[in-house]
C-alpha cells in the first residue's frame, strides 16, 4: 500500500466531514452463517475519517484507553496515507490491534472530545483495525527476532490475551518464553468465548505463526497444576510442569461461571453461556460432538439469562443455529438510553442502552426479571422457566437496593436456557516471589483490552524481579 500523495490534512476535518462507521452485512445475509459481520471502508474513506481526529492538546482518548495507545499520532499519519508509519506507532503500545479493532467497545471513542462535542467521535477502533490489516497485507509486520537471549526461562501459563501479550513482552526482552495451554489451541476466550461473527479464528492463528515465528513456544493440551507448596523456597516455580523455569506467569482467566441455583437447575437444556459458544467454535474448527453432547438452538426457544455482552453473543449463536425464538432477561434495570450518562459523564464510559449486532438480528429483551424456577417434563428435559417481575427499592441502609416483587409470577416458554451472569474473581494462594498473576485471573472478569494491558505491566513486573537476581 503505498503513501499517497493527495492532501489529508485539513485542520477542519472534524467540522466538515461526519463520522461514518463501516456498518454491518445486511441481516438477511449474515444471519445464516459465522462469518465477520462487520463490514470495512476503502482506504479513502478510512484516511478521511483519520483525518477527523482534532489532535487535542489533552488527548483524553490516550488517558481512557489501557494501553495508552497514541490515537493522535497514528491517526495523522494515517490521514496522510503513510500507513506503514501508522502501523509503527499503534504497535508500539499495543501488540494486538487486530483483537483490540474488532472487539473493543472502545473507551478512547467515549472519551473523545468530539464524543462531547456532538457525539461523533473519530472512529479510532476501526482505524486501527484498518491498520494492522494493511500491515500484515502490505508486509509492514514481519516477525520481531530478539538478537539476544539473556538465557532465563519463563512459562506462561494460559494462552488469553493477557498470556499472549505478557508472553510476547517477555520474549522481546530476551526471555525464553514457554506457554502452556490446557486446550487444543491458543486463544482463551478470544477462540473460545468469542462467536466467529465478531472474530475470525483465522486471525487468532495468524498471529500464533508470528509469534512462534518470534521464539515463543506453545505447549497444547496441558493441564497445569498449581503447587504454592514447594519447600518455601521462592527460587522455585509455583506451577508442576516438569521442568524449571526462572519465573511463572499466571494468566488462567476466570473459569468459574456464576450459577443460578434454582429448583429445576438439572433439567436438560440449562447450561452455561460458555458451554455452547466454546462448542459452536470448536464444530466450526472442525471437532465433532457427539449427538447427545451437541447444545444447539434448532428449532427452540432460548431464553438467555443476563443481559451482557456473553449474553448477546448467545443471541447471534443462536439466530444462527436455527433458534424459533429468542429472549434474554436481565435481573437489573434497564439501562439508561444515551448517549449521556449522568452517573458516568464525559470522559468516562457511559453505562447506558446498547443493541448490537445481535440484538438487530432479533431478540426480546426484558429489564427488572427474576428467576425462580426451571420447569421440566417427565423426561427431565426443560419446558420453561418460572419468573417474576421486580423492582428495585431503596435500602434505608444505604446498601445495595432491595428487592421488590411486582405482580405475579409468569412462564417465559423455553428449551434451552442459557446463563450468562458473569463470572467469579478467582481467589489464589500465597505463591513464591517469582509466580505472578495477570489479566483476568488477578483483576477477575474484564475487557480484552484490560487483559492486555495487564499482561504487558505483568511482564515489566517479571523483568524487574529477575533483573535484580
């Protein structure tokens, strides 16, 4: 791709052209297979809406974001059509735009001084996502050989994008670094979370090439045990893999899904949101399930149990297993509708009323809705489930609100219900100075670009810590 030589920089960018987003495939088109919904502009368009960047003198989108990506400075660049300088200047701070520009909701863009001015921040998710693809199209990323090994070993363990970005920090410092995984891939949520709608394996296995390209080792299909107790000796790693390592990683997520432990919680068709969006990812990568393992949507209503993001990734899985019906509940209130947030004004991320893609596709949202009950035929197979309308009342205590039944109880028709409500921090032991936690596993569930984040402080955390010995 190379630097054209038609003029970009025009200081009233922002006043003259208007934000537009790439949009999604059409409905009628997408909802029938896994493939990105999302759509991309020419290189003309996406230079145009680079160039709508006001390069402010506070860049409040450099303070939301966790990594503190340059937006301003990658952002003219690629106004100007020099997308290899772009390129330089987004991957110094972030290893992995291709993640990042696909499935981050984005807090430089809440925090954009244009997001203030009238709502149409400069579209940086999209840019970057646009950059990082020119790169690797255009050859601008090659693999990043370390010219020396300082002759320490590492092992990370977990493979999310925390491990990943805590595993390709440490390797460019020399370290030789070792990932342990217990599935069949790396990934973590990223593969194993995440519908193929919203990203593409393809990109996830792409980057794993780089990095072994790199020096980086990946171990698949190995179930690590932790061991704080090793003698005290904190020479030692707290992890048992068969072999020593200077310092241990721990970027294991957070595997403990909330449950919803109510009468009827055995009947077949309950399930954790996971279950079917690691197992629909793992049939389109080619493993077969059994029959009577397969969790599937065909010709069901679905009732979806919490109203977040996991939450509406179940709705696309399932419009595109074939769901007859689609209905998600959520026990708080609904959202309110932006885009300002008077409990979480500018240049904070606003907590107000999304609808994504999957939303769009078609589903019935509820707000203020208690579950009480899984009902089942005599064959132990779900039929619907049980649940109640409420409000939220102030407590005299000052704590969190109260709960207030309001009318009666009803039947929401189901076959397969899926719970999606979040997950629990993990708790760990005490570990030996050289075991360090990162990403979600420490900081407990979060954004994929907090997980980053995360695992790139991990990493100068680790060097510090040997660096001293």
């Amino acid at each position: 791709m190379f630097k054209e030589t038609i003029d970009m920089k025009n200081p009233k960018a922002f006043l003259e052209i208007a934000r537009q987003e790439a949009g999604y495939r059409p409905i009628h088109d997408r909802i029938h297979d896994f493939g990105e919904v999302e759509q991309t502009l020419n290189s003309r368009e996406r230079r145009q809406q680079a160039s709508r960047c006001m390069d402010c003198g506070v860049p409040f989108c450099h303070w939301a974001c966790p990594l503190g990506n340059k937006a301003p400075e990658w952002n003219a660049a690629l106004g100007e059509g020099d997308w290899e300088r772009a390129y330089q200047l987004l991957s110094a701070t972030n290893p992995f735009p291709e993640f990042t520009g696909r499935i981050c909701p984005a807090l430089c863009e809440k925090a954009c001084v244009l997001n203030l001015f009238n709502h149409e921040p400069t579209t940086n998710r999209e840019n970057e996502c646009a950059i990082i693809e020119g790169a690797f199209r255009e050859g601008y990323l090659q693999p990043r050989i370390p010219r020396r090994r300082n002759g320490k070993r590492i092992a990370v363990v977990g493979s999310g994008p925390a491990g990943l970005a805590a595993a390709d920090a440490l390797n460019q410092m020399g370290y030789q670094v070792t990932v342990v995984e217990k599935n069949e891939a790396a990934g973590g949520l990223l593969r194993y979370g995440i519908p193929n709608f919203k990203l593409n394996k393809a990109i996830i296995d792409r980057r794993i090439r780089i990095m072994e390209q790199e020096g980086i080792s990946f171990l698949y299909n190995n179930e690590v045990s932790t061991n704080p107790s090793q003698g005290g000796n904190a020479e030692l790693p707290a992890v048992t893999l068969g072999e020593t390592f200077d310092a241990v990683v721990l970027a294991t997520g957070t595997p403990t899904a909330r449950d919803l432990n109510i009468p009827g919680r055995s009947l077949r068709g309950v399930h954790f949101a996971l279950e079917l969006l690691a197992q629909q990812n793992r049939v389109l990568a080619g493993s077969e399930i059994a029959k009577s393992d397969r969790i599937t949507a065909k010709n069901k209503n679905v009732l979806i149990i919490g109203g977040g993001d996991t939450g509406s990734d179940c709705i696309g899985t399932a419009h595109r297993q074939g769901a007859k019906s689609v209905t998600q509940i959520e026990i708080m209130p609904k959202p309110p509708v932006g885009p300002d947030d008077p409990q979480n004004p500018w240049p904070n991320f606003p907590r107000t009323f999304k609808t994504t893609s999957s939303h769009e596709e078609g589903c019935t949202r509820r707000w203020n809705i208690n579950t009480l009950e899984f009902l089942g035929d005599a064959d132990g197979h779900l039929t619907g489930v049980k649940v109640q309308e409420i409000d939220w009342k102030p407590n005299p205590a000052g704590r969190r609100p109260l709960m207030a039944e309001k009318g009666k109880p009803e039947i929401i028709q189901a076959e397969l219900v899926l719970l999606a409500m979040g997950f629990f921090k993990p708790e760990h032991p005490s570990y030996p100075a050289n075991v360090f936690v990162c990403g979600d596993a420490a900081q407990g569930a979060s954004l994929v670009v907090r997980a980053i984040a995360s695992g790139r402080q991990t990493a100068a955390k680790v060097d510090a810590y040997l660096s001293k010995k």
